[in-house]
C-alpha cells in the first residue's frame, strides 16, 4: 500500500513538533536543575556568615568586658540550627572547622575563634569554655556538682551521634576516631573542682 507524500509529510511535521516539545521540556528541567544550587548556597552561606558575626560580637564583648568569666558565659553557650549541607533536614552530623557536630546544636566555639590578641593568653575553645562556665555556674549555684550538672544540661551535642559515620573514621591502628571527641571528652561528663557544697 502506498502513502501518499502529503501524508508522509504531515506525518514528520507532527513528529517534528514532538520531538521540539519534548526536548523543550527536558532543556527547562536542566536548566533549573543548573540554577538552584548556586542561589541555595549563596543564602545559607550568607546566614552562616550571618551568624559567625554574632559570634564574633559575643567575643568582642567578652574582650571589652575585660575578659571577665560572666562576659563569656553568651559566647560559650551561644548555639544555632544551621543547615550545614543544604538539604533541608536539621539535625545531622556534618564537619565544620575540624569539628564533628550535629546541625541543630552549632556552638559559637564550632564556627567562629575567639582570640584574645595578648601572647599567653588561650583562646575561648570548648575546653577553656568548659572550665569558664564551672567556675561562674559554681559561684552562681554554690556547689560545684551542681554546676556541673547545669553546664553538661546546657551544652549538648544535639539529635544524632558521635559514631555517625559523617563525622567518624577508622585510623591506621584500626580505632575509630570521632570528631565529635570535643563534646564527648569535655562535656558529656563533666568535672567542676572546688567545694562539692
């Protein structure tokens, strides 16, 4: 049976414009596929920034205060809900500046360092905070294991775990290496010394 060419070309056309369709529609996808990371990045790197400033602001308090102990306390306890991977899930483990942390627990110490500018002088970091926070949270409370137990309710580590694989690894002697080790050694269980009152 023969197709008459009007037919044959009718046929083509619409095969043309399909395949035009189609193909416009697959090109739209891409390209908004292309576009939306570089604006997601943008604001959360923004906000991150945002909220280093006010860590920032925090320490520069504490310096003016003449590094008084009380000055810290907002610096040292200060913490935000960041999400770290642009997903839009808060609550996961991820790495920022060498420490291991949970998103909706970002301590001021985990993203932005407090220096203190004079030689000999230590820098605010989990630890120094740690024993800052014990001996205010110890004249406040007047009992050093009250104190402690003030400080290890307030700083937590937030809603996942040391062992999560994004923030865990294997060393070359085979033991599993957490960065997460900054709360876990400091403040999951912590020591105040002086009077236990």
């Amino acid at each position: 049976m023969r197709i008459k060419k009007g037919q044959m070309s009718l046929e083509m056309i619409v095969g043309l414009i399909i395949l035009l369709v189609v193909a416009a529609v697959v090109i739209n996808i891409f390209l908004q596929k292309v576009r939306e990371p570089p604006e997601v990045v943008v604001k959360n790197e923004l906000e991150l920034e945002s909220y280093r400033q006010k860590c920032q602001l925090s320490c520069q308090q504490y310096v003016d205060a003449g590094k008084a102990g009380s000055a810290a306390l907002e610096y040292c306890s200060k913490y935000f809900e960041i999400d770290i991977n642009h997903n839009g899930v808060f609550g996961e483990a991820q790495e920022l500046n060498g420490f291991g942390l949970c998103e909706d627990r970002v301590y001021c110490f985990n993203m932005y360092e407090c220096e203190l500018k004079s030689v000999g002088e230590s820098r605010l970091t989990p630890q120094k905070c740690r024993d800052i926070m014990c001996e205010e949270y110890t004249e406040k409370q007047g009992s050093n294991n009250t104190a402690a137990e003030y400080i290890a309710s307030k700083i937590k580590f937030g809603s996942c775990s040391y062992d999560d694989s994004a923030i865990s690894f294997t060393n070359s002697t085979g033991s599993i290496v957490t960065l997460g080790g900054w709360h876990k050694d400091i403040y999951a269980s912590v020591h105040c010394r002086g009077s236990s009152g």
